[in-house]
C-alpha cells in the first residue's frame, strides 16, 4: 500500500474500506493481487450492472478495438455512434413509448447532471431548481448545490444557491409533501421562486436506498405539467435495469421531460453520460454545452452489446425475481437479528439501515470483507449497509453473499 499512501491523494475513499489491491475481476467476483476471492455486492457504484468482463459485451469491444475504428471523435458522426444511437432508439426508447433526443455530455454522471440544469433553466428562463432533501446528484458545483449531504456540500467552497430542497416523502410521513410544493408555488408570502425544474431520484441511492411511491411520481409529474415546470429523473445509479426496469420511473408509469443515465450506459465500465430530452427542449446552439469526451466510442459499442445482452437474458424480469429473493431473505433473515433494522429497496438495490446501532454499518462492511464480500455503506450517516450486486449475479452467489451480510451484522450486534 505504500505507494498509494505515499503518492496518492487523501482525498480516496472507497480504498480505505478494502486494503488490498485488487487485481482481476469476473462476473461477480473480485481477486486481489494475493489471490484472494470476493464477492460483489458494491458494483463499482452501480458502474458494472452487467458484470466485470463480460464475455459478449468484451467480444464486441475487442473486435472493434482489433478493426482499428474511431477511438475519439468529440461529437463527429462515427459508425460506432449510429448504431448505438440505432439500438437505443429502436430497443429501449420506441418499444416504452418515450420520444425522447440524445445529447452526449462529459462522461461522467455529473456532466449529464450540469447539462440538464443548463438546458431546464434556458428553456423557462428561470434559475430556481427544486430538489429532493437526501439527494446525491453529483459534485461538480452545479450537481452538488443539488445534493444534500452536508461533508460533500462544505468541499464546495463557495455559496450554493439557486436551489430550493423539498422534504422528501418518507421523511415526514404526516406531511404531504406535494400539497408543500404546490403551496410554495400558489401562496404570494412563500418568498420561494417557481422552478425551471425539479429534480429527484425515483429511488434514493445515496440517500439511503428510499424507492420513492408510485403514486407520489404520478402526482409529481402531474403538478410538473399542471404549473409549467420540467421534471427531471436523474437515473444514473439507479437506471439501466437496476431497479428492475431499465428506466427507474418506468413502475410509476411516467415520462419525464429530461433524464440523465450514466454509470451502468457505458456497458463494461466505460466511462459515458447521456441525456434525454424532449424534443421541443432541444433549442441548444451548437457548442453550447460541449466537452473533449463526450462520446465515447468504445462504450457506445460496449453500451450497445449490454443492451442487447440485457433483452436478450430477459434481464429486468430476471432482476425483479432475484430482488424477490434479497427482500425474502432481508426480511426473514436480518430483520430478526433486531427490531429496529429496517429494510427498504427495490430490484437488486436494497438497504439494510442500522441507524439505531451506531458504529455498526461501518463495522459491518469490514467484517463482510474479512469474510469475503465488497459491500459500501449510504445514507445519513451512512448508517445503512447498500447491497446492490451485478444484475448477471447467479443465485447461488446472491445467497452466498446474503449469508455473509447476515453473519457479520450478526456478529457486529452481537458486540
């Protein structure tokens, strides 16, 4: 570890959880340089939906790196590019019903974030942006004035503004959270300014694994459309089949004016942020909102090969069934080693929330790995322990690793 210690910032974070260096990875399995085996419950943040290394999506990726093609194009027209664009629309938006433009940002999850800020609020010429309190959004200075943790928000710097945060649904059961909305928007002494948007995530990741009602969504979109204000989804964790559909909204029956997908888009890991955007929102001047790599040419071909890879394994059915299998065995099996664990989540993105033992998310994380298994910890806190595996996991390795959440949240307790 010492050249990571001696060169590397202090500004890392998830190598602090696991000490060892890793080396390979397969399907849901890590390796470390000693040889060592884990498995993943952690999904590079919900980067690696479809596996590490996958043996389709690999394939097309090699071949087309072998065939000498376009490595970096900025935003030129690639072969590479067509085709993604071609299954995306043909196998993904036209069969849910969404009419929705493609724009390519940065490739990260943050750039698709700052793109649709900038685009909602050229679009109503207004700068006020309605968000979620528990939101994770990004850290770049416009995503991060989004996001609500208070660590993340004091290494901004400067003052964040432009942004008004709602009470969550589940944070005030007694509170009606859209009537709150509405009334900011309807009541002459709110001192709130009305929105170009609002912004949420049909299920808090970060925020500690919250699915958010369907009924809410519904109401949401309808108050969106009701007082001219754009609704923007961000589902860049939580999207590409994660919470059991490929758009996470998709439950609620909804269709959102902007989306940002990033993380799992890219297919193998690579790096790529879309947003998706009405196309009467569309009034982008050429180069407004640019970036030297946005495009990524081989994610387009990994994207591409994971989307067929998903419809082709019946992938989002698949993850609703093994979500089935996690919920049974979190409720029978961890609920009861306390009465005051709760669980929440949806598809292959659960939380086990230990708020009420404090120290025992982290502690519990630790005793995972010593036991072979990378898990991460979210929420406020970060008091809640995020089991979110591959979605190709097999179930013998779901319940593997389930095993070994249940023996070290027992052992931690037991403490």
């Amino acid at each position: 570890m010492e050249v990571f210690d001696r060169y590397e910032s202090e500004v890392r974070s998830y190598c602090r959880n696991y000490p060892v260096v890793f080396d390979r990875a397969k399907g849901s399995r890590l390796y470390d340089t000693e040889g060592n085996e884990y498995i993943d419950f952690f999904a590079g943040a919900g980067a690696m939906n479809y596996g590490h290394n996958n043996d389709y999506i690999k394939k097309a990726v090699l071949d087309y790196i072998n065939g000498d093609h376009i490595m970096h194009a900025l935003d030129m027209y690639t072969a590479a590019k067509r085709d993604f664009i071609d299954c995306f629309e043909e196998k993904i938006l036209k069969p849910r019903g969404f009419d929705y433009k493609i724009q390519f940002t940065g490739p990260t999850g943050t750039n698709a974030v700052e793109a649709a800020l900038k685009l909602a609020r050229k679009v109503k010429k207004r700068s006020n942006i309605f968000a979620l309190m528990g939101a994770f959004h990004g850290m770049t200075l416009g995503s991060l004035s989004l996001t609500t943790d208070a660590d993340s928000r004091a290494g901004g710097g400067v003052a964040l503004h432009d942004v008004t945060h709602i009470p969550a649904p589940y944070m005030f059961p007694e509170l009606d959270t859209i009537r709150y909305i509405e009334a900011l928007l309807t009541d002459d002494h709110s001192g709130v300014e009305k929105p170009a948007a609002i912004i949420l995530e049909s299920m808090q990741a970060d925020g500690g694994v919250f699915p958010m009602d369907i009924d809410y969504l519904r109401r949401l979109r309808e108050l969106c459309t009701k007082y001219d204000i754009l609704l923007i989804c961000d589902d860049i964790q939580v999207g590409c089949g994660r919470a059991g559909w490929f758009f996470s909204f998709e439950r609620a029956g909804i269709k959102p004016d902007i989306v940002t997908l990033s993380k799992s888009i890219g297919g193998y890991g690579f790096p790529m942020s879309i947003v998706l955007l009405k196309p009467e929102l569309d009034i982008w001047a050429p180069g407004e909102h640019n970036g030297t790599f946005r495009g990524n040419q081989v994610a387009f071909v990994a994207a591409k090969a994971a989307i067929d890879l998903m419809l082709n394994n019946n992938m989002e059915a698949e993850t609703r069934r093994k979500g089935e299998i996690v919920r049974e065995f979190l409720e029978k099996e961890i609920r009861g080693l306390s009465g005051d664990i709760e669980i929440r989540g949806l598809g292959l993105l659960w939380g086990i929330d230990l708020s009420k033992h404090p120290g025992a998310s982290k502690a519990t994380i630790s005793e995972c790995f010593k036991n072979g298994l990378v898990i991460e910890r979210a929420g406020r806190g970060n008091d809640v322990v995020k089991v979110m595996p591959p979605l190709v996991i097999s179930d013998e390795e779901l319940m593997a690793g389930l095993e070994i959440v249940k023996k070290s949240i027992a052992a931690v307790l037991a403490k």
